[in-house]
C-alpha cells in the first residue's frame, strides 16, 4: 500500500476504503465506520483506493464532472473551461479552496469539506443525455482516488472546509448548468 493512502486518511481524518475490479468497495459497512491504518494496510488485493464522503470523512463532499457523457472532445473541453470559470468567478479564491484531479475517463473531481453536505445527488443533465454531466458525491457516496492525476488547486491532503455559503454557490452554480 502507498503511504501516501494513509497519509491522506490521517490529515483529513477520512475514511479510505480498498477497491476491487468494477469500482466495487472490498468492505461492508464502510459508510458508517472507518477502517483503522492497520486494517487498510491488509489489503494487498485492493486495485485502488476510495476516498468515502459524508460525515464519517469530516465532511468530505465532491462534485463529480463526468465529461464522458458528452459526445466530441471540443464539447468536453468547452464544458470543463465553461465549468472552471463559472464556479471561479462566483467562489472566492475557488482554486484555493478546493481539490481538482482528473479521473481515469478524464472528468473531473472536485472536493472539499463542508458542514452543510447532502447525499448522492444528479445536479446537471445535458441535451437528451440519460447520464447527468455532474453529480454531488455526499453522504453514502466515494470517489477513487488519483493521486497522480492532480489538475488544479489544492492536493488531497490539504483540504479543508468552505463556507456554508460557498458550497450552496458550488451546487447551485453546477444545477444552473444544465442544457
């Protein structure tokens, strides 16, 4: 196991889960309770690592952009600028707020901690797309890990929480997105 996982679940005091083929977690109940590091480093099977939302990561919550969904590249690109700049120009210091990395169907992840999160939730659709562009990844919900795919802003371990007031404007500016 790389000691940067549990680097990552001591200074957000998160819970990290092992994952399988098919993003499946290799635990039960890991909505509700964290593995201790000695527990986690057991798990040599684990192809990745899942970062666990919600309260029991201290708040964690994630905006997931899955750019994927939509059809070319140029479509993907404008969307993500588009996105960038939006939340940018209504955050204050947004880059230093929060954590961006790509993911492996180069979306994107954007995390932070904040008192007022919500569970799993579809925020913004595009045209006749049955999958939503972005999701919130709350309560119930975790994300993978990337720690070699940082984008922008601040590094895994260095998160930390926003204001009530800029996560409503985060999930508020990604529901105005949809098209």
């Amino acid at each position: 196991m790389d000691n940067y996982i549990l680097e990552i679940r001591h200074k957000l005091n998160a819970s990290i889960i092992p994952v399988g083929a098919n993003k499946i977690p290799l635990v039960s109940k890991w909505q509700t309770s964290k593995l201790t590091s000695q527990e986690l480093s057991s798990y040599d099977n684990a192809l990745m690592y899942g970062l666990v939302c919600g309260t029991v990561s201290d708040g964690i919550e994630c905006l997931d952009i899955d750019l994927k969904v939509l059809d070319t590249k140029e479509e993907r690109d404008t969307y993500e600028k588009e996105l960038l700049d939006y939340l940018s120009d209504n955050v204050d210091n947004f880059y230093k707020k929060v954590a961006i990395y790509r993911t492996l169907n180069n979306g994107l992840h954007i995390i932070y901690k904040a008192e007022n999160i919500e569970g799993n939730k579809k925020l913004a659709t595009y045209k006749d797309k049955k999958e939503a562009v972005i999701e919130s990844r709350g309560i119930g919900g975790y994300i993978q890990i990337y720690p070699k795919f940082h984008h922008r802003g601040l590094k895994y371990e260095e998160i930390t929480k926003v204001t009530n007031e800029d996560r409503n404007i985060l999930v508020e500016c990604c529901k105005s997105l949809t098209h």
